[in-house]
C-alpha cells in the first residue's frame, strides 16, 4: 500500500482528527513504520483461527519455593 501525506490526511479527517501541515511528516514515518510491523507480524506462522491471549499473569513465571511463602503463589 502506498501511503502519502494526502492518504494520511484523509484518515485523520475520516476519524475526526486534523494534523497540522507541520506534523504529516512525522506521523506519515510513524505510521509506515507500523505498517512494516504488521507485514512482519503477518509472516508469523500463526494460524488465523489463533485465539488472543486476554490475561497476563506472572504467576506461570514465579519458581515455586513449595514452602508456602510469598514466592508460591499457587
């Protein structure tokens, strides 16, 4: 996809956004750049029927010391 100032604009104005003349550069690298992490993220070999992760937990990541102190969170 060929993204340009113009394209980033009409985004903007499409979400109800206006980015000033000055700022487009900077927002038009941002966002290319975030197109490249997606095209990389796409190659992963992940099927598309993967499910997201919805919770995060430490606990997996703490040894158990099996003596019932802080570290054994089970």
């Amino acid at each position: 996809m060929a993204v340009d100032r113009a394209l980033i604009r009409s985004r903007a104005e499409a979400t109800g956004l206006t980015i000033p003349e000055d700022r487009l550069d900077a927002v038009l690298r941002q966002y290319e750049g975030f197109l490249r992490i997606v095209e990389e993220i796409d190659k992963l070999p992940i099927g598309r029927e993967t499910e997201p992760v919805l919770e995060f937990s430490l606990d997996s990541f703490i040894p158990s010391t099996g003596t019932g102190s802080s570290g054994d969170r089970r």
